[in-house]
C-alpha cells in the first residue's frame, strides 16, 4: 500500500501501475518505430533503384533505335566513298 494521502490508495495505486506499463513499453514501442521507418526506408530505395532502373533501359533503347536509324538513312555511295577513303 502506498504512503498515506488524501487520495484512495486505489486511484494511486492504478496511476502508478499505469505509469509503470507505459515505461515498460516505452523501448519496445520505440524499437517497433524504428523498424517501421527502416523498412519504409528501404522499400523507398528498392523502389527508386527499379525506377532508375526503367528510365536508364528507356534511354539505352531510345539511342539504339537512333544510332540504328541513322545506321539505316546513310546513303550506300556515300557510304561506299568514306569506307573506301578509310581503307585506302
């Protein structure tokens, strides 16, 4: 029993179980926190890295199609007279 007051030992009583219960999961809430914005974190970097990902295939593919097209709209003679000049 606690210390003699004005107040009922039992609302004391309860106050202090109640102040003890949110000590004793203090730690755990603040751990469960933590594990939350760290898995937030690398779901965020996962998905960024897959983003990059994408976009850097979309530009390797977009210059591939160019450099294929230009490849194509070359003129053969023309072609022909700068291979020439190179091997000669």
């Amino acid at each position: 029993m606690a210390f003699p007051t004005a107040v009922n030992s039992q609302i004391t009583d309860s106050v202090t179980q109640a102040n003890t219960q949110l000590l004793g999961v203090a730690p755990a809430s603040a751990m469960a926190n933590l594990f939350q914005a760290t898995a937030q974190a690398l779901a965020n970097a996962a998905h960024n890295a897959t983003t990059s990902q994408q976009q850097s295939n979309i530009t390797a593919q977009a210059a591939t199609t160019m450099g294929v097209t230009t490849l194509y709209s070359i003129d053969t003679a023309s072609d022909a007279v700068g291979t020439k000049q190179i091997f000669a």
